[in-house]
C-alpha cells in the first residue's frame, strides 16, 4: 500500500502580526511549524503501514526552507518525501495549489501507484479547508472528509470504511479506494521521533520538484497565473473599549437579579437603537 500525505508549512498563529500601516501579515521572524492539523494526517498514514506495511510519502508545496518540516516527517518515521518548490508557484491560492499537488501526486503514482491521499482538515493560516477537496476533484479519488477514525481497509476488494463526524453524529462511510482523506483533529497523537529516525532525518537529501519534474505542461495554471482569489485586505479586529459592568450583590438575590434585568434590558435597547430595530 503507498500513502501520499500532503502537509503544509504555516507560520506560528500564535506568534503573527499584522502590519498597522499596510494591512499585511508579517512573517518576519515568525517561526514555522507543520500545520497542526496535518500531524493527524501524518500520525494516521503511520499507525496504516504499521498495521498493513507498505510505504508514506510526504509531499509538500513551499520555498526551500519548507525542507524543514519534510525533515521534521522523516524523523517521525514517513519514508519519503517530495518538496515542490519553484518561482512559479509563488502567490498560489487554492486552487492553484491543489492542481500543482495533485500534477506531483499523479508523478509519484507513476512510479508506485497511491492508495491513498491523506491531507489535514485545513490549514490555520488559510482555514479554507479547499485543498484536499480540490485534489480529490482533480484526480477522480473518492472523497471522505472529517475523518475521525479508519475502521478497515481491504486491499483485496479495494475498499475502505471510515467514521465520519458530522453535525448530527458519526457516519460509517464505506467506499472504494484510491481515495482522498482529510483527518480531524484530536483523532491521534503524533508520535515521538526516534533516534534512528533523526539520525536519518538529517542525512536525508530532499528531493526539490519545479514545475517540470512534478509533470506541469501548463504554466497559467499555477502560481499567481492560476489563482483568481483576490485578497484585498487583512486585518486585526479592533478590541473592544467597553469596559465591564460591576453589579453589587451585597444586597441580596432579589435585588442582585432585577439589577442584572435591569442592565440587561438597557444594552439590548441600547443595542437595537443602533441597529434600527425595535426592542421588547
């Protein structure tokens, strides 16, 4: 069985800015990471070859120094790994970056036919959750989002059966392989790297694809060329300068209880004047 897992790498959220005077992101000395919900993915494609043998190839999309998180996947234990990496591709929304993946995913199965496309469910600089769908499409694989858990699959029959989380509960999906998975967060743990996977880590020469060795013939389709989004701004939301409301409860239930109805009936009033509606 050959796994492709397709992973990102995304500036720390936690440690982003936004530029006051142009509106942008600032990146600079913002450290990078693998997208946390992609670690699933990784985690998922692992505990597979565990259980059934067979091989993970990590494959991602990105400057040269996203070589770090492809190394970062080796130690955790992936066999091989792919940087797509090219001026080319630069300012690719999703839909470019999902027809560039998907070009790279098919020159792989050339060589060794995939099974199976694991991706997380997003990504948390874009949370468009639009890439995964998007190879899905463009290579005909069956599509299984929000996967919590993969019950079985049937190399034989060429079939897979997972759960589903969905709005009103968990959904048993069997369907056929190849397929496309998106995993769901909080379904594993990624594992410890071990020694002898680091040692390789570091020795590991990572293959770097432009256009051309991923199997890329259209050049309008990638990069800026090939992405129709259009961003036009990008903000911080505006904290807020209304202070808390300290109500005095010394007094006893009662009053405590219609002092918050009072005070709670004036801001919905208040709150209704501004938006031209009519309070009851």
């Amino acid at each position: 069985m050959h796994i492709v897992v397709c992973i990102k790498q995304v500036p720390d959220s936690a440690q982003i800015r936004v530029h006051p005077v142009t509106n942008t992101i600032m990146r600079q000395g913002v450290p990078a990471i693998i997208n946390p919900f992609d670690l699933f993915a990784i985690e998922e494609a692992l505990r597979l070859k565990d259980r059934m043998g067979g091989k993970v190839t990590v494959i991602t999309m990105g400057p040269p120094q996203a070589e770090d998180a492809l190394r970062k996947a080796i130690a955790f234990g992936v066999d091989d790994v792919v940087l797509l990496t090219d001026r080319a591709f630069a300012g690719a929304d999703t839909l470019a970056t999902s027809f560039a993946l998907a070009q790279a995913i098919r020159t792989i199965g050339a060589e060794n036919p995939v099974d199976l496309v694991f991706t997380g469910k997003q990504t948390i600089d874009g949370d468009t959750a639009q890439v995964g769908p998007g190879i899905a499409k463009r290579m005909g694989l069956q599509l299984l989002t929000y996967v919590a858990a993969i019950d079985e699959v049937d190399l034989e029959q060429r079939s897979i059966t997972v759960q589903r989380r969905s709005e009103g509960g968990v959904q048993v999906i069997r369907t056929q392989l190849p397929a496309l998975i998106t995993m769901l967060e909080g379904t594993n743990q990624i594992r410890f790297a071990t020694m002898e996977n680091m040692f390789r880590s570091a020795r590991y020469v990572v293959p770097q694809w432009n256009k051309d060795r991923a199997g890329i013939e259209d050049a309008s389709k990638i990069g800026l060329k090939g992405s129709p989004t259009v961003v036009s701004k990008v903000f911080a939301p505006k904290p807020k300068a209304i202070k808390a409301q300290m109500i005095d409860v010394s007094q006893g239930p009662k009053a405590t209880a219609a002092a918050l109805i009072d005070t709670l009936t004036s801001k919905s009033a208040r709150l209704a004047n501004e938006l031209g509606l009519v309070a009851y």
